[in-house]
C-alpha cells in the first residue's frame, strides 16, 4: 500500500478512514486493544500498521436521509482528518479510543466487555478527533460520558525550553544522526518521532505524572454500561432542550402578546373607521383585498373582546355575512379565520 491517508464514502452511508504509520513507531500490542472489531481494526502489513475505521447506515435507519446531504461537507473531511496520524505517531490514543467507542455504538463488543484505558484529553477534543469523531458520526453523548474517566492532559506540547532541555541529554553522536535525517528530508515522520520519544523520556523521568497524563488505567466499565449511561446522558440533554425551548417559546409569546396588545391600544377609538375600511376592501370584490380585510376583522374582534362588546361584534359580522351572501370566497375566509354565523341569542 502507497498511501498514508485513504477516504471513502458513499451516498448510502458507508463512511470509511485508513492511516498507514511507520510499525517502528507504533506500540502495535497496546494500539490493538482499541480495535477490536470490524469498525475499527488494527493490521501489520510489512513495515507499516494499517489502521482502518468505518461506520455504515445498517441499523440507523433514521438517519439515512441525512446521508446524501452530507456529502458535500464531507468532500473536504480529509484534510481536516490528516492531523490524526501526527497524533497517533506522537503518542496520543484518543483517536483509538474513539474508535473503540465507534464499536461499542456499532454493536460489535458484548455489554460485558471490559473498557480499555481511557486517554487523557478526551474532554477536550483536538479539530482533528472532532472532525474524526463527526465523520465516523460516534454519539456525542457517549463521548461524554466516556470522557468522564478522562484525566486532564498535563500539556499538549513540549515548551521550546523544555526542548532545549531534553536534546542537549542526548548523546552527540544521537544529535549527529537526528540531524542528518532531518537534513536529508526523507523522513516526514521525524517531528512525531521526535515527541514520542521526548514523552517517553519524560515518562522514565517521572512514571506517576506520565502515566496520569497518557492514560488512566481501566475504570471497571462495560460496554453496556457506556451505552446504558449515554442513552441516560442524551435523555437528559433532551428533556433541558425541550425546557429551553418551552422557555423560548413562553418568552416569545410573552412579548407577541404585549406588542398586540399595544397595537390594539392604538386602534382603541378607530373602530368606525376600521369598519368603513373593511366594507371598502370587501366592495373591491378581489381576494387579496379579501385577506387585508380578515385582517382588520381580527383587530375589531380582539378590540371587542377587550371591551367586553363581544355581542355587538358577533351582530356586525353577521349582518356583513347576510350582506355579502354570494361572495363564496370572502365567507370561506370569515369561517377560515372563525368568524362563522354566530347563534341568536333569545
């Protein structure tokens, strides 16, 4: 295989991602636990480790039909997907774990397998595992959750002081030969060599930190208990998103009510005037002239109701109805809008 990055998919939903790295660098035992199944998958191929993520519709059906829409974001996926392999090449297993995630949704683990180690930072996704995660479409909820167990990462990347510090410890005869490869620009994987191995100095020199930085060891979690607490998670976020926009929508309607009730306000005293205004929109015998007098029938109707002059409306309205029997179209309208014949009261 001649590449370092492959893409696929297809406009019925099968999504696909593969990162060829170097095996020399690859701690290819423990990557392996993170890939057990057939949505994330771990291979040796001669000197290279083929890592290989896929995510399909079987199963979900309700989101088929945002397949085909999101194909024209997903034109661009690769380039943001790219910085993974860095990552991964530096050490950094939250793109594996991620994709151990990706079989838990997918149904490929029994709920009793056992969690692997959670890396640390998995609260606090890089552009890349968003993007990973996003494309692969893993549960946001169960990425949450599993974050939980998390550790915060102790730093992203060495200061430039801290990298002074650690090349003037190597050997000379070690500078001599990272120079030379970097001078030689045949090694693009030097600078995640080079982080690897400096995080691995850093581990000798202080196991406890390391190791609460890289990785926390199993929480006695299951795959069925991720699910089960993701599925808890996303009901819960559904029933805040439902309150927020209950809330939203009380607030809306608050101030629809009181910017109607200062328009009425204004019309209070202009009734003759409006009603004038709708016999002359109704004498013009046109449907959109029609519609503006409906219009103006629900200001006088909502103006009557607030004083209490309900039976005098009702009265006007039918006498308008009696008068404009045979204008089919206008008393569809007035019953459209419930301004039906009222009953004589005895």
């Amino acid at each position: 295989m001649y590449f370092d990055a492959f893409l696929y998919f297809a406009n019925w939903g099968t999504r696909r991602l593969m990162l060829r790295l170097p095996r020399r660098l690859v701690d290819v035992e423990r990557a392996s636990i993170y890939c057990p199944g057939d949505h994330a998958s771990l291979r040796v191929k001669g000197d290279a480790v083929i890592l290989e993520f896929m995510w399909d519709s079987e199963g979900e059906d309700d989101l088929e039909d945002d397949v085909e829409d999101d194909l024209e974001e997903d034109e661009g996926a690769l380039a943001s997907l790219i910085p993974l392999r860095a990552e991964l090449l530096a050490g950094d297993f939250r793109a594996l774990y991620l994709g151990w995630l990706l079989s838990v949704q997918m149904g490929d683990l029994d709920d009793e397998e056992e969690e692997p180690p959670v890396p640390a930072g998995l609260g606090e996704l890089t552009g890349s595992l968003a993007s990973f995660a996003e494309f692969l479409r893993i549960d946001r909820d169960l990425i949450a959750v599993a974050a939980e167990r998390s550790p915060m990462p102790i730093q992203t990347r060495p200061s430039r002081a801290e990298w002074v510090a650690w090349i003037r410890r190597l050997p000379d005869s070690e500078k001599e030969a990272l120079l030379l490869r970097a001078a030689e620009g045949q090694d693009p994987h030097l600078p995640g060599e080079l982080l690897q191995r400096f995080r691995q100095d850093s581990a000798a020199a202080s196991p406890a930190e390391s190791t609460e930085a890289m990785t926390a060891p199993p929480g006695g979690r299951t795959a069925g208990a991720l699910l089960a607490a993701a599925e808890q998670r996303a009901e819960e976020r559904r029933r805040r998103e439902a309150e927020r926009r209950a809330a939203e929508q009380a607030r809306r309607e608050r101030e629809q009510a009181a910017a109607r009730g200062a328009y009425l306000e204004n019309l209070r005293g202009r009734e003759p005037e409006i009603w004038r205004r709708v016999e002359a929109l109704i004498d013009t015998k046109r449907p959109k002239e029609y519609d503006q007098a409906i219009t103006l029938l629900a200001d006088l109707r909502d103006l009557a109701a607030r004083s209490r002059r309900e039976d005098e409306f009702q009265t006007r309205v039918r006498e308008l109805r009696e008068r404009h029997a045979l204008k089919v179209s206008l008393l569809e309208r007035l019953n459209r809008a419930g301004m039906g014949a009222a009953p004589v009261r005895q």
